[in-house]
C-alpha cells in the first residue's frame, strides 16, 4: 500500500518525544519526506533519519505536492496560522492541543479545514491512551452507572536545564503563552466531558504561579466543572514541580454503580538520584501517558485518509475542551463562577 508523505511543522520537545518515534512505529504507512523549525538545526536533526528535507519556513513543506498530510507540533500561538495555510494547501493535519489560545481561531481552523475538504485531528493524546481507553470502556459498559464525579490531578517537573515557564522559553512567555491551563488541564476538560458525556455548564477556578523567574505565566491551576446532568469535573495541575519530581496523573472517578481510580506514581517505584538531581527510570510508561497514544493517534488519521471518512475525534471536541479551559481562567480572575453555553 502507498504511504503516506507526511510533513512535520515545528520539530521540538514533542515532536522528537512523540511524533518522531510515532512516525517510526508507522514506518509502513507513512514516510516523512520534509520539516520545518525556525531552528534550522531542530528540522535537520528531524529530517536526517528519513532523508527528508528541512526548512525554515513552514510554507516550503505545504508547498510539496507529494505531501499529503502535515504533523503540527509548533506552541499553540501559531495553530491557527499555519493549520489554515495547511488547508489551503489541501493537506490533511494532526495538530498538537490546544487546538488554538482562542475559540476565535479554532473555529477559523476548523472551519478552514471543512471548506477545503482535509481532516483536522487534534492531538489530545490522552483519548488514545490505552488506560484511559480502558477506563472509557468500563464506563461504557456500565460497570460504575452514572458517571457523578471525575476527578484528575497531574504534576509535571520544570525539567533540567530549567528555561520552561521562564522567560528564555515561549511557554514563559505571557503573551503568547497560556500556561498550565493550556499545556495541561486542557487535557483534564477534555478528559472530563469524553467521561461525564455531558456539556459543561458553569466552571469555578483558582490559577497561582508559583516559581522564581515566572513572569505572570499560570503555573497551578484548580477547577471544578458542573455539567448539564449535574455531575461534577474536579481537576489540579501544577507544572512546575522542582526537577525530578515524578510526573503523574491520577484519576479518581465516582459514579451511581461504582468507582475506578487510577493512580501512575505507583508505577515510579525507581528512583535514581545523580549529579543532576532525582529521576525515575521508566516513567514514560505512565499509565495515564505513554508513547504508543501517539501512534494511535497519526494511525487515526491515517486510517481516516485511506478510508475516506472523518476521523473519529471530531475537532469541535477539542474546541470544547477549550471552551471550559478558557472559561476556567476567566473565573479565576473574576473571582467567580462563569456560566456556560447558555
Ligand atoms: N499532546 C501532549 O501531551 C503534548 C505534550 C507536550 C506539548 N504539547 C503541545 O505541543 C506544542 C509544542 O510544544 P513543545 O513542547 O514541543 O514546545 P517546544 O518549544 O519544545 O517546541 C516547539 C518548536 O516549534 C518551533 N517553532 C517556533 N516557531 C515556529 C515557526 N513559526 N515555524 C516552525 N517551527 C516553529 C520551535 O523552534 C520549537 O522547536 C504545544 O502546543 C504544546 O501544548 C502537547
């Protein structure tokens, strides 16, 4: 069978992490033929193991015509610009979430996506994870009844050397960075509406920053969701633990008939300390966030193209996802709950 010739725009932390390994798990179905970073070395360092070309421009991937889909892995502020242009090149797209910093430019996106006719899957990684894919499942066949409660909390370490949520790094940059509501809980609203199969309707918020050298950048962020059946969402992220603390997710869901709770730091049993401080051998094999969620991920779209039918993560999901991230953090600078879709 023809693979498929992908492109990848923005080739840094998870594109290498994720998308690069992902397409290397897909080797038969797809062949990235171009890059692009405005770090010329990062597109090199993408490309070289395909033989792809690498450029600093992302226009020069959409300009190929052998390409027929394209991997957006660049920070959120640039989705809408380049996923558009995407589409108007016809190619179909994997963008990374949050599908866009604004409702505004995620329904440009969207709608930019239908005109042209191209698939526009959002990565929320965590529908692809095979816990959480197991979880949903249990949930399916009503083994705890009514979901009532969902309840997530995560942690995530700064990581070494420390530029992240400062200054020397976009997601330290207030404006054009959204912070830990962006870069995580919009995988916990996500996550939250995919259990409780319900709308939100009003959202409560506390956000804090909370390390030296943040320079406004939400860093913390509590929030509880109330959906339409009355069933409560409840999540808290910090992401900015000190380095080497073991990043985790754990999952505690309540409903008429029963509970499931799924905690990853019973997985970090190891812990190796060095030079560098503490790290934990093996815990990207979190439960609740591991690699093969990404090649199930570009798998969907690639299935999608080859059988000519929408994928099966809509993007208006993501874009309701962020609908509750953003009210979160209104609600937490008015001091009250918001309302929503109403
Ligand atoms: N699904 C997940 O679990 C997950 C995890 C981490 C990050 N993300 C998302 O992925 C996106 C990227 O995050 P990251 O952690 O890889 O950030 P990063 O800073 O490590 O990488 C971003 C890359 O984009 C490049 N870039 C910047 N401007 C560009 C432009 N105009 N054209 C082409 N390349 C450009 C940068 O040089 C950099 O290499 C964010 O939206 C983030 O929320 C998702």
């Amino acid at each position: 069978m023809q693979r498929i010739g992908l492109g990848l725009i923005g080739c840094g932390g998870i594109a290498r992490s994720a998308h690069l390994p992902a397409m290397g798990q897909l080797v038969d179905h797809v062949a990235l033929l171009a890059t692009a970073d405005t770090d010329l070395s990062a597109a090199e360092a993408a490309a070289a193991p395909w033989g792809a070309t690498a450029h600093t421009d992302y226009r020069a991937v959409l300009a190929r015509p052998d390409i027929q889909a394209v991997v957006v892995a660049t920070p959120e502020y640039l989705h809408a610009e380049q996923v558009c242009a995407a589409a108007a090149a016809g190619k179909h797209v994997l963008c990374e979430k949050p599908i866009a910093p604004s409702l505004a430019e995620a329904d440009r996106m969207i709608a930019a996506c239908a005109a042209a006719g191209v698939h526009l899957l959002i990565g929320h990684s965590r529908r692809f994870t095979r816990r959480y894919m197991e979880i949903r499942a249990a949930v399916d066949r009503g083994e705890i009844g009514e979901v009532r409660l969902f309840r997530e909390n995560e942690r995530r370490p700064r990581g070494i050397p420390q530029i992240w949520w400062t200054p020397r790094h976009w997601t330290g940059n207030p404006q054009v960075s959204g912070g830990a509501p962006m870069m995580n809980a919009i995988h916990e609203t996500d996550l939250m509406r995919w259990f409780i199969g319900q709308e939100a309707r009003s959202v409560t918020a506390e956000v804090n920053t909370t390390i030296e050298g943040n320079v406004g950048v939400i860093d913390f962020i509590s929030l509880t969701v109330r959906f339409a059946n009355g069933a409560i969402g409840s999540a808290e992220v910090l992401n900015c633990a000190p380095p080497g603390y073991p990043a985790f997710h754990q999952l505690e869901m309540y409903g008429t008939a029963g509970a499931i709770r799924a905690r990853d730091h019973e997985l970090t049993g190891l812990t190796r300390f060095g030079d560098t401080g503490a790290d934990y051998p093996g815990h990207y094999e979190m439960l609740l966030h591991n690699l093969p969620a990404y090649a199930r991920e570009l798998a969907e779209l690639v299935e999608a193209i080859r059988e000519a039918r929408p994928v099966k993560l809509p993007a208006s999901e993501a874009r309701a996802a962020l609908e509750i991230a953003l009210a979160a953090v209104r609600s937490a600078h008015l001091g009250q709950a918001v309302e929503l879709g109403r």
